[in-house]
C-alpha cells in the first residue's frame, strides 16, 4: 500500500515523481480542493552545507514574477526547521527531452513547442528576468501537450539593473550555453537565452544536438564560432530562422520580437490570452511569511537583498520603497562584483585608517564611530552587505548617530574616493545636501 503523509494539514503527499542532487519531488493533493500539486521537498541542512540558501531565496522571488500559462506555477512556499517545501503546479507530461530521446520531432509540432518557448521567455524578460538554463530537461509537457518551463534556480534577477547591463556568472549546461558566456567576459542574460532556444529548435527538428564532440575542448570551439550544419531535412525557412539564433556575435543575434515575425513562426501562431498579473512590489503577509519560513536556519552568508526591495532601491526614477512593510533607512548604496567577504575587510581598513572604532553587528553588517565629537556627538555610521545573486553585492550605509551634514561629508570625502576600486555604481540620495533632488543631485547618485 502506498504511503502517505499529511503536510500542514493541508497536502495530503504521496509517491515519488523524481528526485536530484538538493531535492525530491513528490505527487501531492489539496485536501480541500482536490487538485493536484507537484511538492520539492529540500533539506535545509544540505542546502546550508552547500550555500544554496540565497539561490533557493531567489527562485521563489524569481518565481513570483513569472507567472505565465507556459511557466509551471509556484504556488506556495511552506518550512519547517528542517526542510522547505516548493509546492507546484503539477505537470503530468513529463520533460520534452523524453519526447525527443525517441527522436526527431514533425516540423508543426516543433514550431508548437518553439512558439510557446518564445512566448513565456519574452514575458520573463519583460519581467525583467532571464532564465539562464534552458533545456529540454527544464521543459515540461502538460496533459494537453503544452510546454511549461520550469526550474528557475540559476534564474537572475533584472539585468537592466546592472552597470553595464551583463551577468558574470558561468552557468547552464555547457551544450545549451551561449559562447559569450563560456567567455567569461560577462553578458546579457536575456540574448543568453535566445540562443539555447536556437539550440533546443534544433534539437527538436533534428533529434540531436547541433554541437557535439567526445572532447568538449573542441565542442566549446565549434560554439564559439557557431559552426554547425543543419540536417536535409529542415526546411529552408527552419534553417534560415536557426541561422539567426545560433550567432555567435550577441549583438548580432535576432531578437524575440524578430523572432515573432518570422513567416514561419507565425504559422498557426495564435498568443494565449490570461491575465498578467501586476508587479506587486508590497509583499504579503502570506508571502512574508514563505520567505521568514525559509531563512529559519541561520546561515552564515550575506543578507539576500531580493528582486522587489532591489528594483526599489537601486532602478533610477523607480523609488518604491514607500511600499514595504519594513522601510530602509535613508543612506548611500553602491554595486560591487567583489565579494561580501572582500567588502567588508576593505571596510574595516578603511574604518581603521581614519580612526574609527569598529563593532561588528553580525557577519556582514558593522558599525563604525568616529574618534571626535562632532555637532551632534559622535558620527556612527552602519554599513550592510546584502547578496543579491551570484557575484553581485549591494552595500548600504546609513547614518546611526550624529549630523546629517558630517555624515554627507564623511560619504563624499571619504568613503567614495577609497572604495572606488570596488564599486560598481553608487545609488542615493544622501549626497544632496538635503536639497531634496534636482539635477546636481542627479549627477551625483547616478554614476
């Protein structure tokens, strides 16, 4: 008899659906409904041991902000002190990669897949969001044969944030990942995307991979040039829109909306209608909760400064932070691709070579007091970092006590001149003299 077992008294869970290296994924059940749910259940303990923790935190913000008939549906997000429970709308097809392991597919029913794979990634990246590990592992088939994308986990947050607008993580399975990201000289997420949907159209059509080699030497160089060949039997059309997809030169590369007017694509095209739901940057209480569940256990690693409350903080003319349940303080904020570690060490010698006392508040946030009495006593200035994704951190100052005016002096004098080496870009608002904007005050927070 199969076991079962009752989750929060609200999802009855039953067999095993599969399993990876951080979780197993059972089949679950609404008591009070009856509809069927899809449940990953992740140790914490091995995802604290792994320092996993901030990823899984960013797929559930990432997650939030994708939904799309073609995108599998995070539904809730439930802990206990020991494992963190992913409950999913559950797709009952199985992966596309199974359909195409039994061999090429018929062109329409290619175009089909493709079509949706377009339509719900140009929505990710409308949400700002690239998902960074597309595949035919990654997509699902529901009961009525439509794609759903799923696993968000190397999923990044709004690439539009970024300094010069490129990623500088190396991510993605090494057949599906674009060269310029192999490249390590960073990369826009989004064009990342566009071309492992090049490789999957391919794979559909041809029923394997266009770069392939037993040396992955001499694999990574035939994706570097983009050298491949299409099989006979695609059609012209297929092969002039796979010739646009897979070029090497990202800027050179077609565009979804290209994509989308290609005679080809268009053929039986017909966009799904649903209602897009608005970019609630005010969590909920509920959703406050899934994400407090998760950080239950303490985890010794930046805070993680996620989409919402980055969108708020750092978007130039996109100030949204009058919308949290938890205000931040008025300070001075910079971008760095150093790591959190880094940053703080330089903030202690910093500290320390204009004689500041230093308290460390916890791992990654300390407070610095200045040796001399000022207008207003002693100037204390606290300094956090927050991890936003792999290899980008935001560090915040705000003044704890002591003048205003000091405070901005100290940020302009002293703080910008010896960390510029480390900053990526500044954003705030402290350095207007508390003249309340206006277009010095522009030029100034907006390096």
């Amino acid at each position: 008899m199969e076991e079962r077992h009752v989750l929060f008294q609200k999802y009855e869970m039953g067999r095993l659906l599969g399993k990876g290296t951080f979780a197993k994924v059972y089949y679950g059940k609404n008591i009070t409904t009856g509809e069927s749910v899809a449940i990953k259940v992740i140790s914490k303990d091995q995802v604290k041991k792994e320092g996993m923790m901030e990823q899984i935190k960013r797929e559930i913000s990432v997650m939030r902000l994708v939904r799309h008939p073609n995108i599998v549906e995070l539904k809730e997000v439930l802990a206990t002190k020991t494992k963190i429970f992913f409950v999913m709308e559950h797709v009952r097809g199985g992966e596309l990669f199974a359909k195409v392991a039994k061999g090429k597919l018929k062109e329409e029913i290619a175009r089909k897949y493709f079509q949706q794979l377009i339509s719900a990634i140009d929505f990710c990246h409308s949400r700002g969001v690239s998902h960074r590990d597309l595949k035919p592992e990654n997509l699902l088939l529901d009961e009525n044969e439509n794609l759903k994308i799923s696993d968000f986990g190397l999923s990044a947050l709004p690439e539009q944030l970024r300094n010069d607008g490129l990623l500088h993580t190396q991510c993605g399975t090494p057949a599906y990942v674009a060269p310029e990201v192999l490249r390590k000289k960073g990369y826009d997420g989004s064009k990342a995307d566009i071309w492992s949907c090049g490789v999957i159209l391919y794979v559909l059509l041809a029923g394997f991979l266009p770069f392939q080699d037993e040396n992955i030497m001499k694999m990574y160089r035939k994706v570097f040039k983009a050298e491949f060949e299409c099989p006979p039997w695609f059609s012209t059309e297929a092969k002039r829109l796979i010739s646009k997809l897979l070029v090497a030169d990202p800027e050179k590369r077609i565009t979804i909306p290209a994509i989308m007017r290609v005679p080809w694509f268009q053929k039986g095209f017909s966009p799904i209608a649903f209602s897009v739901p608005e970019l609630n940057l005010e969590k909920t209480e509920e959703e406050q909760e899934d994400l407090s569940a998760v950080v239950m256990t303490k985890v010794s690693s930046p805070k993680f400064f996620n989409a919402f409350e980055f969108i708020s903080s750092m978007s130039s003319g996109f100030d949204l932070s009058s919308l949290f349940e938890n205000k931040r303080k008025t300070g001075s904020m910079f971008t760095s691709k150093f790591s959190a570690t880094a940053i703080m060490n330089r903030l202690e010698g910093l500290a320390k070579g204009l004689n500041f006392n230093i308290a460390k508040v916890k791992d990654f946030k300390m407070r610095l007091q200045g040796p001399s009495e000022g207008r207003k006593g002693k100037l204390s200035v606290t300094a956090e970092v927050f991890e936003v994704a792999p290899e980008v951190a935001v560090v915040e100052f705000s003044k704890s006590a002591g003048d205003t005016l000091e405070y901005a002096k100290f940020c302009e004098e002293d703080i910008r001149p010896a960390l510029k080496d480390i900053v990526w870009t500044w954003q705030g608002d402290t350095f207007c003299n508390g003249n309340g904007g206006g277009e010095d005050c522009e030029n100034k927070t907006s390096l």
